[in-house]
C-alpha cells in the first residue's frame, strides 16, 4: 500500500502554482480541496480560507478511498458515505501510490455536493486534480532525497585504495574514528596499521593533539617498562633523573602501541590498569599518575590464539578487542595496485622530477604478483625500479625482482568494456583470466593448472593457444 517513510510533505506541496489554482475552481464550485496519505487526511489549508481542517470523515471511509487508490483511473468518484462523494486522484511515485489529491463537500462551510455538479463540470474538475496528482507525484519525486550509494573513495587520509574491502575499511573508520574506543588493528606485515592508526587519530576529536608511537617489540621488558611509564630518578642505574614515560606525553592524544602481542606479562598487567582506571605509577615511583589516552594496538600476531595458549592476558586481548579492525593483504585487492604504483611513482618524481611510467606489462606483473609483503614490498620496489631505470622514460618488467618475474604473468589481461555487454565477451574475458591466474599459481605446470581448474589437460592446452597465453609465464 503506501509507502510508509516517504509521506508527501503537503505543507509545501499546497504552495504549487496548480494547486492554487485547483483550490479557486473547487471552492467556486463550493467544493473543498483535501489530501489523503499514510499519515491520514486533511483539507489543503488555502482551500478553506487558509484553515486547515481535519477530514470529517475518519476511519471506514478514509479506508473505502485508499482501497480504491489502486485502481488505475488517473480519476474517480468514489462514495465515501452513503451522504457523500468525492473525487479522488491518486498521487503515483515509481509504480506506487503515495497518497491522493480529493475534492468533495467536507469542510463545514462547503455549500454543495457533488451530485449538484453535472457530469460535465465533474469531468473538467475530475481531469483537474488528476493533473494537479501528478505535479505532487513529481515534486515529491524531485524533492525526496533517495538513498544514494555513497560515492567510491580514492583513499583515506594518507591509505590509498579503492578496491571494495578498502571502501569497507573506510567506511569502519568514519564511525570508529568518531568515537573513543579502544581499536585493535590486525594485518600481515606492511598492510598499513600504522597508518590505518594514524588516520583514526587524524580524524577524532583529539586529531590536534599527541600521536604517540611505540613499537612494544624494540625493548626489552624493564626498557619499555620505563618508555611506556617513565622512572623516577635513581630507579634502575643509569636512572639519571626523573623521566616521563610516552603515556604521559600521549596524555589528551593518541597512543599507538605496536607490536602488543609481544609485551610481556607484567606489562599487560600495567597497561591493562591505564586501560581500565587510566592510571599508572612510574618505575621506582609510589604516586600514581592519571591520564587520559586513547590507545591503538596493532599486531600482526594471533592474540586469540596466544589467550588460548595462555600467553596473552585475556582481560588485557578483551579490552583493545573493542573494536577490531582486519586490514586486507593486497593479494585480495591486487585492483588497488595499480592506484598504490601511481602513488609511489609520483612521491619518486617529487624527489626526481623525470616523468617515469611503467610499461603496461611492468604493471601487469606487479598486479598479478602475490605480495607477501604487502604495500611495503610494493613501495620498496617502485623506489627500486626508479633507481636501476636511471633516465629511461618507461620502466620495463625486465628490470623488476627475480622473484617478482618468476611470480607474476607479464599477460595484459583485456577488461571487458564498459560498453561491451555481450555475454559471450564477458565468459571468454573470464575464461582467460582465470587460465592465467591458474598457470600463475602453478608455475605454468599445465597439469596441475588443469586439475585445479577441473579441465583436461589437453583441453587447457587448447585454450591457451586459442587465447595465446603460451608466454604466459615468461
Ligand atoms: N593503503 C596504503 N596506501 C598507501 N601507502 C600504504 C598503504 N598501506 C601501506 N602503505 C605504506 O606501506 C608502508 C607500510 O605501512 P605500515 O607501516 O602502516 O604497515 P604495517 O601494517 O604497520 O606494517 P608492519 O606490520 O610491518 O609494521 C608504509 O610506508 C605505508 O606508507
Ligand atoms: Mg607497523
């Protein structure tokens, strides 16, 4: 039936030009203008003299009219009481019915009913409203804000990436860095926590104050016991004088602690304090100090694994599990590639300013490689293509890591166009894609590519002199 959270907005509908218009010619007839919706039904207000009147006739007969909104006239008379009829048009938006413009005797001052109008007179006024119904349906269609998915992101902050896990990863971050929450960012090696941490920082409230970094496996415990909390003087030799740790120079800010899978119990235990009462007491110190920090770990350790194993403080793992962010290695976004390479090219031509490019095959080696390293890796690498390429214009893949040309397809893998909706286009696109992809993860070996795609052998090697693949290794 009606369309329950899109009701008309009839306080700026009754300013259309028509329906003022409308209004005059009913009330010349002593007829009165009205609306009927999913909120109920009501007189236009400058159809009587600008007051708005309830609709006299409630329950069974507002029933009797929205049952007949479905019926396909643009126009009808329908008997809302044995007593009175009126004139219905209902206002249609996309297929579904809205509401519905009415003109009938119901205000008290209305002089006539409907039966006193000829035929003719009902008509005009009848083709009227139905007119006056469809200028509602389009101003409602024009003013209504439709729910619109949300416009793909290049990036974030400093993260760059557009494939579909790094829009959901923007997406967390809005939320999570608008809160206060304790985030535990998990990922491979060089998948971007910290910066991840630093774009949950830069966008909070506390983005103008301390961003605190340490990384919890570069000490050994009594060194990072002192880092994170401070000494007092004399606490340990060398213990010079007193020394604020990071959580007091992080105090209003952001402290992010890396590498947390590595602290030893003992520190758990102290950090889990600050977590929970925000204080803490200096090495060598009886006072106890308060600050207000909100901390960011990452790991790139399966802490519920270590709470398993008994090596991880599940207290401690619940409290920075608040919020859980997984970053995804770039093998499962090997889209957003191309986007990183331009990225690292261009840093590069700041310090150098030689327009570089890749050669396309450069590029499809870099994208269809597995990346264990993640964007680090794929950052090491551009800088390390710029400095062999020494003044050519474009880089080619023969200057890549050995082991990046042994892992990768040097194949240019056509995207189907945007324009081209063929189907068989699309299969054959597909069909080639996922050949390279198999040759790739098997080293070119045609058997095991063959069985991994449940194909004959024989039948691979058709189809890949039919799409020419048989470099596709080299
Ligand atoms: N999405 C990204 N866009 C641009 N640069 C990125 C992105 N992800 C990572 N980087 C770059 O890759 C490098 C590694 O990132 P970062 O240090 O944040 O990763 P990490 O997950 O903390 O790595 P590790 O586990 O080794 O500490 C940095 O130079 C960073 O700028
Ligand atoms: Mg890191």
């Amino acid at each position: 039936m009606f369309h329950p959270t899109s009701a008309i907005d009839w306080d700026r509908v009754v300013d259309l030009e028509l329906l003022r218009h409308l209004s005059a010619v009913a009330r010349r007839r002593g007829l009165t203008l009205g609306w009927l919706d999913a909120a109920g039904a009501s007189s236009l207000p400058h159809a009587n003299q600008g007051e708005a009147e309830t609709c006299p006739f409630g329950g069974n007969c507002e029933a009797r009219v929205l049952s007949s909104l479905h019926d396909p006239g643009e126009w009808q008379v329908i008997e809302v009481h044995p007593a009175m009829r009126e004139l219905v048009a209902p206002v249609r938006v996309g297929g579904a019915v809205m509401g519905a413009l009415l003109a009938g005797a119901f205000a008290a001052d209305d002089t006539s009913d409907l039966p006193t109008l000829g035929e003719g007179e009902i008509a005009i006024l009848g083709d009227l409203l139905a007119l006056a119904a469809r200028e509602v349906a389009s101003h409602v269609r024009t003013t209504t804000p439709t729910v619109i998915a949300p416009a793909e992101r290049q990036g974030y902050d400093a993260i760059i990436g557009r494939s579909p896990p790094m829009q959901a990863l923007y997406a967390t971050l809005d939320r999570v860095a608008r809160s206060e929450a304790t985030v535990l960012i998990q990922g491979e090696n060089g998948t971007g926590k910290e910066l991840v941490a630093r774009a949950i920082h830069n966008g909070s409230d506390r983005g103008a104050r301390a961003f605190v970094v340490t990384n919890c496996s570069a000490f050994n415990d009594n060194l990072l016991d002192s880092e994170l909390f401070g000494h007092k003087r004399g606490a340990f030799t060398g213990a010079v004088a007193d020394k604020p740790g990071l959580f007091e120079i992080a105090d209003r800010g952001t402290f992010f602690l890396d590498e947390i899978g590595d602290m030893s119990p003992t520190l758990q235990v102290k950090v889990l304090r600050v977590l929970q009462e925000g204080t803490f007491t200096r090495v060598g110190d009886t006072e106890t100090r308060k600050v207000d920090v909100r901390i960011i770990a990452a790991t790139n350790r399966d802490l519920r694994a270590m709470v398993a194993q008994g090596t991880y403080r599940e207290d401690l793992y619940y409290r920075i599990h608040v919020i859980n962010l997984v970053l995804p290695p770039l093998r499962e976004r090997s889209s957003d590639v191309p986007v990183l390479v331009e990225h690292f090219l261009e840093r590069q031509r700041r310090g150098a300013p030689r327009a570089r490019e890749l050669s396309p095959t450069c590029i499809a080696r870099l994208t269809s490689y597995p990346w264990p390293g993640n964007v680090r890796e794929l950052e090491n690498e551009i800088e390390r293509l710029v400095v062999l390429s020494g003044d050519e214009g474009e880089i080619g893949d023969e200057l890549l890591s050995p082991r990046i040309r042994q892992l990768s397809s040097g194949v240019i893998v056509p995207q189907p166009a945007a324009d081209d909706r063929s189907l068989p286009a699309a299969l054959q696109s597909l069909e080639r894609r996922m050949i390279v992809e198999a040759l790739r993860r098997h080293q070119g070996n045609k058997t095991r590519a063959s069985a991994d795609l449940k194909v004959s052998r024989r039948n691979l090697i058709r189809l890949v002199q039919k799409y020419g693949l048989d470099d596709a290794r080299s």
